[in-house]
C-alpha cells in the first residue's frame, strides 16, 4: 500500500471513530446493534476493519444510524430510505453529485485524477451505481468535489492533505 493509499485509509478510520465517538458508542455495542439491524459483525473484525481503514460508505451510514447521530444535511433524506445500505449510499453519492450536476462521472475521474488519484470511469461507476464505495474512495470523491458534507468528521484541510500525499494512487481496476 503506497503512502498515498495509507493517508486515504488513515482518514477513513478517523471519521469512523469520530462518528463513533459523536454517537458515543463503542465497538461491543456497534457489534450489538448491527446484528439487531440482520448484520452479522464481531466486535474483533470491527476493530480490525476500523483500524485498517478498509470500510465502505455503507459502514459509515450504518453507524450514524445506530447511534442516532444526525446526518450531514444532504444525506438526511438518503438515510431515511427503506431499502438496503447500498441503495443509501448511491442516494448519498447522487445527493453529494446533485450539488454539482455537471459533475458527470468523467468529470468526477477527471478531478481525482487531477489529485493524483488514478481510477477509470467504469470502476467509479460501478461503485457509484452498486453502492460498493470504499470509505477512502468516497472521501477522495468528497475532496475532488469539495464537499462540506463531513465537516462535523474531518476537517476539510485533512482531504487536501491526503490529497497531497502522493500521485499515482490506483483506485481499482478497470
């Protein structure tokens, strides 16, 4: 993992345990209340999953949910949908690109790629469409759209820093 990919993964498992820590809930207690809500995840595998930074969006969502912390404004309604974590995360993906409606997906690959962040148009789109998001790619998508969404989580400087930490970053293959 270049150390381009390990800041976007450090800021990931900040803005989990920011939000965590915002619902004042610990890792036994998540555990507990994502098996009420039908998913199936030990306190250990949490730990590790968190401190790796490999989580999706999805994850996120869950927890602000769990811990009944407000959302960012713009994804209020996404949070509120029946349905399944992926189709939250789409909706919060086309309300974050609802702000910018010219933003296409071309575009959006186009602006990360300006952060030195490289990844095709099929394999963010297919994130964006299947609600498959990593965590680390939604806050680069988040940084190239410059976003306020996750003010209340991390600060804006830090995306611009992760954002300078390196080129090249492969996000996916094509």
């Amino acid at each position: 993992m270049s150390e381009a990919d390990n800041s976007w993964a450090r800021l990931a498992t900040h803005v989990i345990r920011v939000a965590l820590a915002r619902g004042d809930i610990g890792y036994v207690e998540l555990a507990n209340a994502l098996t009420t809500d039908g998913v199936e995840e030990s306190e250990r595998t949490l730990v590790n999953r968190v401190s790796r930074g490999s989580v999706r969006l999805t994850f996120l969502l869950q927890i602000i949910q769990v811990s009944d912390d407000d959302p960012p404004a713009l994804w209020a309604d996404a949070l509120r949908m029946s349905g399944t974590w992926e189709a939250r995360a789409c909706a919060v993906m086309a309300a974050e690109l609802s702000r910018q409606p010219w933003v296409t997906p071309e575009e959006l690959v186009h602006r990360l790629a300006l952060l030195g962040i490289l990844t095709t148009e099929k394999t963010l789109t297919s994130h964006l469409t299947e609600g498959t998001v990593p965590l680390s790619v939604f806050l680069q998508c988040i940084a190239a759209l410059g976003s306020p969404s996750l003010d209340r989580f991390i600060p804006f400087t830090a995306l611009i820093s992760a954002a300078k930490s390196g080129v090249g970053v492969v996000v996916g293959a094509g």
